[in-house]
C-alpha cells in the first residue's frame, strides 16, 4: 500500500500538467479530444503501481507512446516516459537501466522526426536539434537513477555489514557468558561431590551456588538471544553491560570454587568510555575461566586493573602448573585479542618465569577520557 502511495503523487502532478492540454482542445472542439484524453490516461494511471512494476510499468508506457506516436497524438503526459525510466534505473541492474534508456531514446528521435518543431530553438524545425533537446533529459534522468540505485546498495551493504559485526559481537557475548558460567558451575560440582560425604552442608552450598549461577547464565544468554532475533527486553529484565564497577561480583562467583582471588583494581577514569569497561570485564572474565580450566593444582590468581594516562592495563597471573597442550593460541584468546583490537590493544598469554600462567592485557583509551 505504501508504494501505491507514493505512486499517486506524481501521477496527481502529471495528471494536473496535462489538464491545459486537454482544456485547449476541448474549448476549441478538437474531434480528437477523446485520443488525447485516452493517450493521457493510458500514459498517468501506471504510474500508482511503477514502484511495485518498474519493468512492467516502463514496458506498458512504452507501447502507449508508440501507439501515441502512430496515431499522431502529441500529449503533455508524455513526461511520465522520464518518472518510468528513473524508477528503472534506480531499482534495476544497469544493463536493464541502459536498455530502458535506449528504448526511451528511440522515442525522443521518433518524435524529433515526426514532429521537429517541438524542441527547435532557432525556429528552424531542425531534428536534430529537437533530438538533441529530448535527449539531454533522457541522459540525465538515467545518471540520477542509475546513482540512487548504487547509493542504496552501499547503505545496504552497510546495515548487513554492521547486522555481521553485532552478530559477531554477540556471538563473543555468549562465548564468555556461557564458557566461564559452566567452568564455575564444573568446579563447584566436583567439589559437591567430595565433600557430599564429609561435609553435607557445604555441599549444598555449592549446589545452591551451581544453581544460581546456571539462571544467571541462562538468564544472560536469553537476553542476548532476545537481541539477536529482535526481541525487546521487559523493563524488569533489563541490565547494563558488566563493567569495573561489577568485577566484585564475578571475584566472589569464583572465589565459591574455592580458588582464592586477590584483586588490585585502581579507580576507574571519570571518562573511560562504557565499551572500555566491558572490554576489561570480559578479559579478565575469560582468563579467570581459564586458570578454572585449565590450570591444574590452582590455589591462587591475582587481578591487577590499572588505569593510567590514556590507557588501561590488565594483568591477571595464577600460580596453577599449566595443562599439557595449554597455548596461547585458544578461541578464548582469540576473542581478548579481538576485542582489544577495538582500543588499539594487545594481549599476551603465556606461562610466567615466577611460575603459572600470566594473562597481560593493554589498551588505549580515547584522548577525552583523563589518566
């Protein structure tokens, strides 16, 4: 309904050019008053539906003007040939815009031909120059299609470009929501299932803690579903993005497992930017997943956040023996060093001469933001 719409203004002003015309001819009882008004119809009332039937429309137009032009019937719709052949050129492949061109072009020179002093300037009823008239619009009104057109595949080009980047963002999201959430819910449940025996309250303190934060995670991995299909979240379920302020609580989640959590995070930067902030949770969160997956015999990690001028440094080290095959070369550190990248940052992962694995991140901070 809304290209029917937008059809009917154009076909409104073409239809009020043409009402001169036909009031000329009907004042002086022209005898051919009825093919006028018919061409002029046939030429206007397509023009509702161009944007649905470009091709469709351009064609039957066409053929009305041929038809027009057998019949020695010039009308002032005939304008409507350029709206056709613009909606052609701006929703069609160029080989189509250009052939459209053309057939519009063979008109302008039946009608050069046929009725010369139309566009003659000097009065001299030369073809050539009324050829020459017709054309330039034909010329023009195919540039200015064929420019729309490709201005509006960038832009969707663009859209889809930026639909890939936030699926991947999101897909990054998930990873280290659902990655740290498991190797903490693991580690709670195979110290449960020690301590069962022993110690029946503290196990099912841990299985209490394994349970939280499994809604936690699903919790989180429905939001960001949510985001992914084009979901709106309900007022009640809507949460900011982790930054510094929320380390406590992902220290005190793996501190339940039972690996002791020492912590070091300076004030943040009045300026540091929102994005800065989530890009230093989720590395600290993914490298205290992995001291939780792969490091073995792990009593102790410390986290170390340190803004300074300009820049912000991560630094988490644990005291665990590294696993046989354990690389720096994990989708893990993959996805830090990606998201480091944003703030012109790098990330290194390795085992540390003072023994364990040593996690060390770097990141620039934009210049308004103060050290």
């Amino acid at each position: 309904m809304r290209q029917v719409a937008a059809g009917v203004a154009p076909a409104v002003v073409v239809a009020a050019v043409t009402v001169p015309q036909l009031s000329y001819h009907a004042t002086h009882a022209d005898p051919r008053l009825g093919a006028y008004v018919l061409f002029s119809v046939l030429l206007v009332v397509p023009l509702v539906w161009r944007r649905r039937f470009p091709l469709g429309t351009f064609a039957f137009a066409a053929t009305v003007a041929l038809a027009q032009w057998v019949a020695d019937v010039r009308v002032a719709a005939d304008l409507v040939l350029l709206i056709y052949l613009y909606t052609v050129a701006s929703r069609c492949r160029a080989r189509v815009a250009i052939a459209a061109a053309g057939v519009v072009g063979v008109g302008a020179l039946l009608a050069a031909v046929r009725w010369p002093e139309t566009g003659s300037w000097a009065g001299t009823g030369s073809w050539t120059e009324t050829f020459l008239l017709l054309s330039g619009p034909v010329v023009t009104v195919l540039l200015l299609g064929v420019n729309a057109r490709q201005r509006r595949d960038a832009l969707r080009a663009a859209v889809e470009q930026a639909a890939v980047a936030e699926r991947t963002r999101i897909a990054a999201e998930m990873h280290d929501v659902i990655a740290h959430s498991l190797a903490v819910m693991v580690t709670l449940s195979e110290g449960a299932a020690r301590k069962q025996a022993k110690d029946p309250q503290r196990a099912g303190d841990a299985m209490r803690q394994v349970a939280e934060t499994g809604r936690q995670a699903l919790t989180e991995t429905r939001r960001l579903l949510g985001i992914v299909h084009g979901e709106r979240e309900e007022e009640g379920n809507r949460r900011p993005q982790p930054g510094l302020a929320q380390l406590g609580d992902l220290f005190e989640r793996v501190r339940s497992t039972g690996l002791t959590v020492e912590s070091a995070v300076t004030a943040v930067p009045s300026g540091m930017p929102p994005g800065a902030e989530l890009t230093v949770y989720r590395i600290v969160q993914e490298a205290l997943t992995n001291t939780l997956k792969h490091a073995t015999a792990a009593r102790r990690v410390s986290v170390a956040v340190t803004p300074g001028p300009g820049s912000v440094t991560v630094d988490v080290h644990d005291d665990g023996t590294p696993a046989p095959g354990r690389t720096d070369a994990g989708h893990g550190l993959a996805g830090m060093r990606e998201r480091a990248t944003v703030y012109a940052g790098t990330v290194t992962a390795g085992p540390d001469p003072r023994g364990g694995w040593r996690v060390h991140a770097d990141l620039a901070l934009p210049a308004e933001a103060p050290g």
